[in-house]
C-alpha cells in the first residue's frame, strides 16, 4: 500500500482546459491498472489513478461527460479534448494521476489488472532515453511551437482551442 499524500489541496484539470478540478482532504491510494478497460480508456500502457480516500472533490469549471464502460462502473472525461478524469464504482472515485497539476507528488504504490500487462511494458524504462531537444529534424518545429494546453495551476480566465487547433491540423483536401 502507498503512504497518503500529505499534501492538503490538489488542483487539476484537462489537456484543454474546459475541466477543472479541486481536491482537498487526504487523497487514498494511488496505483496503475494494466486491465484492458484502463488501456483503452487512457490510450496508454496503464492507466495512473489515485483514489479519492477521505479527500473532498469539487468541479471548479465546466461539467465532465461520463462513459458507462460496465455496470459497475463509469469514467469521466472531458468532452471537449477527451482527456481521462475519473473511474467512478460503487466503492468510490479515482482520479486520472496525469490531470493533477503536481502529479509527480502521486506516487503509484500498486499494480493493479496485471493479467493484461502488455508483454513490453516492463522494457519501458530499460529503453535508451533522450530530451525532446535532442531531436534535431524537430528544431524548426519546436522554434514555432505555440502550447495551448492549460497551464498547470488554476486560471481565472482561460478560452479552450478547441476550434482554432483543428483548422491548424486539418488535413489537405485528397480530392474526389
Ligand atoms: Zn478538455
Ligand atoms: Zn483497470
């Protein structure tokens, strides 16, 4: 089991930013679950969830939608960006670890689901390991780059790119 965070208030939020959260209180337990569910519904390897514990949540802006991924239980994300938020059950709620502004205070104490551990996914961190600087074709790119994810720390006003981003990366047209 891990030990509690000792932090009081966590904040959190979307890729977007049309989601944000607050959470204070002694979070719970946090883990990776490898399960099938967990991979899909987090398009990773695994996904990183803390339970909530005594701690209290409150939607600080816009409203999360919901997929029923089973009887048991419902996920929440953000239906502007898409970005996981919660896996909600009957015996509580956890929060995706990645949304938290200080994600790196949530350490995992558990794996969870490892029946459905992908057969690479403990090669992962033996793998040769580069700053994304070093990727010198990606230069010029990287000059230009203009991030429109939220910033990590609460905003008073904050207009997602939902729009603007997708007329950025629409593909030519291939003809008919
Ligand atoms: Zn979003
Ligand atoms: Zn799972």
């Amino acid at each position: 089991m891990s030990a509690p965070t000792t932090h009081t208030h966590h904040t959190g939020g979307c890729q977007c930013g049309a989601i944000r959260y607050r959470v204070e209180g002694g979070l719970g337990d946090a883990s990776v679950c490898h399960c099938r569910m967990c991979q899909k519904a987090s398009g990773g390897f695994y996904m990183p969830l803390v339970s909530l514990g005594t701690a209290r949540l409150t939607w600080t802006r816009g409203h999360i939608r919901h997929f029923q991924s089973s009887n048991a239980a419902r996920r929440g994300f953000c239906g502007d960006c898409g970005t996981p938020l919660t896996y909600e059950a009957p015996d509580g709620v956890a929060l995706a670890i990645g949304t938290f502004d200080d994600p790196g205070d949530l350490k995992p104490g558990i794996q969870w689901g490892v029946e459905a551990k992908l057969p690479y996914v403990d090669e992962v961190p033996a793998l040769p390991q580069q700053e994304t600087s070093a990727d010198e074709g990606a230069a010029a790119f990287l000059a230009t780059l203009v991030s429109y994810q939220h910033p990590d720390h609460d905003t008073d006003d904050w207009t997602p790119k939902i729009e603007e981003a997708r007329e950025h990366w629409r593909p030519k047209e291939q003809g008919v």
